[in-house]
C-alpha cells in the first residue's frame, strides 16, 4: 500500500483527474459541443441498385 504525499489531494482518483485536466489544451475541446457543419446532414446510402 502506497500513501499520496499531496494534502490536497486525498485518493488517487482526485490526483489522476487533476494530472489530465493539466494535461489538456483549450482548443482540444474547443468545438465539442456538437456536430460539425459537414457532418450535419448526411446523405442515405442507395439500396436500389442491389
């Protein structure tokens, strides 16, 4: 068993979450908040030709 050093962070999840949120960049996220305009309207594949 292994204890975290850090005061501030308790369990090894709270350290885990705080070591990945460093690790990302704003415009990593930056147009997640939905679909993109080339994939808005998708078109429906042709059976007809089976």
């Amino acid at each position: 068993m292994f204890k975290i050093a850090s005061k501030r962070y308790k369990t090894v999840d709270g350290l885990l979450q705080r070591i990945f949120e460093a690790d990302l960049n704003p415009e990593d996220y930056e147009d997640s908040d939905g679909p993109s305009q080339s994939d808005a309207n998708i078109q429906n594949p042709a059976y007809d030709a089976i």
